[in-house]
C-alpha cells in the first residue's frame, strides 16, 4: 500500500512539472510573439515614418528646385531688363530716340513698369525739344597721325621735322581741341549721316538733304584723318607704328619707344576717340566716329599690304610701280614677312574699326594732286586703289582728295568733267577737299561734296601767334598749342 502511494505520488510531481515545463513554453512563445509583434509593428510605422519622411523630403527638395529656377528665371529677366535699360541710354544720349523708346518698349513688362515710364516720357520731351541742324552750317574738320612724342617728330632741320611741325598735330593738342568742341556742344556725325540716299533699279544714286534733329545748342561736324598708313618715313619720328586690337578685340595703336620696347596705347585719333566717345556717349550721333582716308603704296594702318611687299608675285606694271628704298630696306629688315597674313591681319584690324563707327574712303592710291595728273593716271591710281586697299576696308564710296585739291575749282561737277565722270562709273559719291573755310557743303543729286579744315601744327600755329583765328568757333588756339612746338618752318 505504501509503495503504491509513493507511486502515485511520483506520477503526480511529474506531471506537474511538465504542466509548469508546458505552461513556462507557451509564456515564453507568448512573450516571443509579443515581441515579434511589437518588432513588427515599429518595423511598419518606421518603414511609414521613412517614407513619410522621404516623400516629404522630396516635396521639399522639389519645391526648393522650383524656387530656385523661378529665382534664376527672375534674376535672368532682371538682367536682361537692366541691359536693355542700359541700351535705351546709350541711344538716347546719341540722339537716336525713337530706338530708345522701341528699346524700352520691348522689356517685359513696359507698360507696368515705372520706371521705364517715366524714362519713356522723359525721352519723347527730349525728342520734342530738339531741332533740326542747319546742313549749311556743318562744319568739317581733319588730322592726319598725331604726334606722341614732339621731342623726336620736331627734332631737327630735315624735311620731315618741318613737314611734322606744319602738317601734324601732337596728342596733347588733339585732346583739348576735342574736350573744347565738346563743351561747346559739337556732335560728331557721319559724313553719310548728311544726305538721304536713294537708289534707282539700274543702280543709279540719288541724294537730297538728310533731317539730323539735335538738342538746342548742339551742333553738328563730321571728322576725317588722313594717311592713316604710318608710312615708312614716320618710323622713328614719335608717331604710332600701327593700329592693333588689344585684348578685347577694340582698336588701339602700337608705339615703339626709343630703346626698342614695343607698347601699345592710345597714340592716335582712333583710340583716342573710342575712349573720349565711350566716356561722353552724347559726342556722337547715333554711334558715329569720323571717316578715315587711305592711300595704299606704303599698305594701311601700319600693315605693308600693296602688292609691291608680295614679292612672291611679280609687280603687273613695273614702270609704275616698284619698290623704293625704304620698302626694300623693310623687307630685308623682316624676312619672315607673310604678305597673304599681313593683308588677312588689316582686314581683322579694319573690320573692329568699322564695327565702332569708324568709315574708310580713298585717299587716291599714291597720294596724287588729282587736278593736275592726267586722266590715265588717275585711272591706275583709281585700279591700284581698288585692287590693294578696297577689298581690306569693305570698298568706299567716299574720295578725300590728297593735297588739299579739287577735281574742279568751279561750283559744279559737270557731265563734261571726264575725271569726275570715270570716279562717278568707279561708285565714287562723296568727294572732299580742303578749303579751310568755316562750313562748304553742297549736296546735288548724284553727288555731296564738301570742304574741310585743317587742324594742324600750321593752322594751330597762325591762329596762336596771330591777329585773327580761324578756329575760335571750335576752341582758343593759345590754349591749345603744344608749348613744345616752338616754330613753324615754311616748306
């Protein structure tokens, strides 16, 4: 009975031990599914939150990027206006104010902007207050080189000193006769700025009297240079070698200094304009610069491009045209001399110019006294002209006479007049002199021409030192005058 009792005993210990074993398993899977369940459960609002978060972020992200390409877009269109602010100025201060207006008027958002409101009426009463210039009053005047250095184009006794005292004006005196017009109110206007073309079927040019309207008390010139080659005989001399472009690709001279060196600067009227222009745009109409006569046997601007320097070509008419000493003496001095390279360069060179208002015209090919050379020789001249220099500068339409002379000393141009008739056919239109008087213009239908001042050493030198000035209207001669310049010799 006893063992029976212990038996059962036993049986019962153990099964309460497996019922706790079984009951401690279920709470222990119970607590694991518990705790998976709870990992679960952060897993998903975690997974959410992030991409939540994520989804947020990118809204942001997107938003930012349309803020920022709304921001660039304004910014963009802000510059643009302040361009074309500055554009509608630059028009208006050269008188062309109808540009102006169309400038202002193709911002975005013109009508509702004030300010260019009120520039807009602004410009139309400056418009409305102008009149226009009286054509017979338009003065002319010109220059040839300037000197940069008087110390060496004055020094001696030889041709080229006195011609330098008589003939040019140094950069000193070219600067204040320009600042004196300005203050006088000068506006410095194309020659072609003068007439109205018009142009039949057959080619055939008409011209009447242009309509130049400026503000009261300013008054139109126009600005011609002559020789603007720097011929063999300035080499030395103080006056600049050539015109080159300089790092912005904008006109400029180089000048070699007495020990050698090379520099490069304003040492000419080219140069010299650009930058008084660009300082005072109101010194030009509508962008104009002054027009620039050409001879072409020692080439132009500096560059040696007749075809006397090709000597990989011979010359067509060698009893005309051959190389003097001082050609040969520059060839031998440069033996890498690249003629197709020199003629590609001045070509360069006169393009920028003429991009920045400046014009070319002829000023005969060898610098010839047109009223006394015969009609054959004119015409090579004419040839030589057309074939050396045309190409370089764009052609011209435009003759400045050397020396000073006229086709003609009469009034008129006549049918009968077969020097002016082979120019006419040649597509010659303008043609200018030098006559020294105050205003001479007369404007035919087939033809303009003009008379011209020259501002010169001898000029400055006679109105300084004598009883009446023949340039007061333009600046006092005793203000201007170059005290280095000490004489005038008679030539």
């Amino acid at each position: 009975m006893e063992k029976k009792k212990s038996s059962n005993q036993k049986k019962r210990r153990r099964r309460r031990r497996k019922q706790r074993e079984l009951i401690l398993k279920a709470s222990l899977v119970g607590v694991l599914l518990i705790i998976l369940a709870v990992i679960l459960v952060l897993a998903f609002r975690g997974g959410k939150d992030k991409t939540q978060t994520a989804d947020k972020d990118s809204g942001k992200k997107q938003e930012q990027q349309q803020e920022d390409s709304e921001a660039a877009e304004e910014e963009q269109k802000e510059k643009q206006r302040q361009l074309l602010m500055a554009q509608a100025d630059l028009q208006a201060a050269q008188y062309d104010y109808d540009a102006a207006m169309a400038t202002l008027n193709s911002i975005e958002g013109a009508a509702e902007d004030e300010e260019i409101q009120q520039k807009l009426t602004q410009i139309q009463q400056t418009k409305d207050s102008c009149t226009p210039v009286n054509m017979n009053e338009v003065t002319h005047i010109f220059y040839h080189s300037l000197v940069v250095d008087p110390e060496k184009g004055f020094a001696g006794n030889d041709s080229i000193a006195a011609g330098f005292k008589q003939w040019m004006t140094t950069v000193d005196e070219f600067n204040k006769i320009t600042q004196s017009m300005y203050d006088k109110g000068y506006v410095m206007v194309s020659l072609h700025d003068l007439v109205e073309q018009t142009v039949d079927a057959d080619g055939t040019v008409h011209f009447k009297p242009a309509t130049i309207m400026l503000p009261p008390g300013k008054k139109a010139y126009v600005l011609s240079l002559d020789d603007l080659c720097y011929y063999h005989s300035y080499d030395n001399r103080g006056i600049a070698s050539k015109i080159v472009l300089d790092e912005n690709g904008k006109p400029t001279c180089e000048y070699i200094q007495s020990d050698g060196t090379v520099v490069t600067g304003p040492y000419d009227c080219v140069p010299l304009m650009d930058a008084f222009v660009e300082q005072h745009p109101d010194a030009s109409y509508r962008g104009a610069k002054g027009i620039i006569a050409l001879t072409g046997y020692n080439g132009i601007l500096g560059y040696r491009t007749d075809g006397v320097y090709n000597t990989a070509v011979p010359e067509e008419d060698p009893e005309h045209f051959f190389l003097s000493s001082d050609q040969q003496k520059w060839l031998d001095e440069h033996p890498d001399f690249n003629w197709d390279e020199e003629c590609a360069e001045a070509k360069k060179v006169a393009d920028a110019m003429k991009a920045d208002g400046w014009e070319f015209a002829s000023h005969t090919w060898g610098h010839q006294h047109v009223a006394d050379i015969s009609y054959d020789k004119l015409v090579r001249d004419t040839e030589r002209w057309a074939k050396y220099v045309a190409p370089l500068v764009g052609g011209t339409d435009t003759i400045i006479f050397a020396h000073g002379q006229d086709l003609t000393s009469g009034p008129d141009y006549t049918p009968d007049n077969e020097k002016f008739s082979y120019l006419k056919s040649q597509g010659f239109n303008f043609y200018c002199n030098v006559d020294s008087t105050q205003y001479w213009l007369k404007i035919e239908d087939n033809y303009l021409r003009m008379g011209r001042r020259n501002l010169d050493g001898y000029r400055l030198w006679q109105d300084a030192h004598g009883t009446e000035s023949k340039t007061s209207d333009l600046f006092d001669a005793r203000e201007v005058l170059d005290p280095r310049r000490t004489d005038v010799p008679d030539l």
